[in-house]
C-alpha cells in the first residue's frame, strides 16, 4: 500500500498543528501548497520524518512534493502556467519518486480564483501530466467544486480519487467547517485506488484553513488489466479520522 496526500498548509499557520497533522497522514507522499520558503519548509516537514522532494513558486504561491523516508527521488521538474497580465505567477512542482519497484510521476500545484485561468491553467497541467510515462499522482488546490471547469477537464483524464472511493463528503474548505470540496487528488487511471479521505480530528480543524485529503493506492493495473500490488507500506490504519 502506498499513501498519498495532497494539503493545503495555508502558509503554516500552526508549525506544531502541521507537523502533527503529516505525521498523522502517514503518507509517503504528499503534494503541498501554500507552502513557505524552502528553509523554513525544509526545517518543518522534518520535524515530521520527511523530506522535500521538490518545490517551485514565490514564498506566497509556494508548491512543494514532500516524501516519506521509503521514498527515493529520482527527478525533479519545475513547470511555469502561463501568465496573464494582472494574475499572479502559477507553478507546479514534479518528482519522479520511486516506493519499492514502482515509480510514480507527482505533482502538486494550486489554481487562483478567476475560472477562465483555471480552466487554461487546468490545460497546461494535462499537458505536463501526459508528457510523463510514470502512473501519475497530482494533488492540487483548484479553489472550485468537481463542477468547475478546471476539475472536470483533469478529471476526464484522471481519476479523481475522493470521488471513485471517497468516505463522506470530502469538504476540505474553510476550516473549521469546510463546506467546499477544493482540495483534489487526481490519480494515473492506471493505479488502483483502495480509499480516500478527510481528517475530521481536531488538530486537522487548526492547523491551516484547509484539511487534507488522503488516499491509499494498493496497486497498478498492468498491460492485460491485471491489478499488481505496490510494494508492501505502513499498514497503520488513518489515525485523524
């Protein structure tokens, strides 16, 4: 079993309740946004028993691919989304990471608030996406619903994992009440995804604005459509339910 997350930190607005929320993620990779700069982020998630993999963007906009200690890297990327005058610069940071013998392709990125930038923001990272031969993992903030534009376009073309497998109903924002489902894990329609879920414990409510959402993929499908199971992880079952 591989476990994967992708969180907004909201710029860290508790150190303590963020580190506390990865370590109860458990994950072996997490796609983060709103991170801080690349000292401070690097001194956090270590705090955690992680390492950052990756992080592209300005310290307000940061994105970041974080990794769990069974994790190995093996490439980094760094991508830019175009730019219209007047918006600010978007990113998106990739690693090629490897768990075992398989590998995957992550990447994390944020979208801003004007749908038509999404929407062509959404375009540019389904191109990114499709230029890797890894199964993909992609952990984003979109700041819309599945309906929006930009979710529906990546979710055409990957499998969005709360809404295969999703326990509840998967609000991420604004904390403490989230009642908004902006915070997506989108995975390569060739891995197997066995769960997905949001943190309902109290130090998920404070530590950012937003709640991260977790899945637990537990195999790839191979040429004949048969499942392969990933190499064996932790096995503790989700403690910040």
């Amino acid at each position: 079993m591989i476990r994967v997350a992708a969180y907004n930190l909201s710029g860290v607005l508790d150190a303590g309740a963020v580190v506390d929320v990865l370590v109860r993620c458990q994950a072996d990779v997490v796609c983060a946004v709103e991170v801080p700069g690349p000292f401070a982020l690097r001194r956090l998630v270590r705090r955690a028993g992680m390492d950052v993999a990756a992080r592209a963007g300005g310290r307000r906009l940061g994105v970041a691919v974080l990794v769990g200690d069974r994790v190995r890297v093996i490439s980094v990327t760094r991508h830019q989304l175009s730019r219209a005058s007047g918006h600010p610069r978007r990113s998106v940071a990739q690693a090629i990471v490897g768990v075992g013998t398989l590998r995957l392709a992550a990447f994390s990125t944020q979208l801003g608030m004007w749908p038509q930038r999404r929407q062509g923001h959404a375009e540019d990272i389904a191109a990114v996406v499709a230029a890797v031969s890894a199964p993909v993992v992609l952990g984003a903030d979109l700041n819309e619903g599945p309906t929006g534009l930009a979710a529906q376009l990546l979710a055409a073309r990957l499998t969005d994992a709360f809404a295969a497998v999703g326990e509840g109903t998967g609000e991420t924002f604004p904390n403490p009440d989230p009642i908004a489902r902006n915070d997506y894990l989108f995975v390569d329609p060739t891995l197997v995804v066995r769960r997905a879920w949001v943190p309902r414990d109290g130090v998920a409510r404070v530590a950012s604005h937003h709640r991260p959402v977790i899945a637990e993929l537990v195999g790839v499908l191979d040429q004949r459509g048969a499942v392969a199971a990933p190499p064996t992880g932790r096995t503790g079952e989700e403690s910040a339910a």
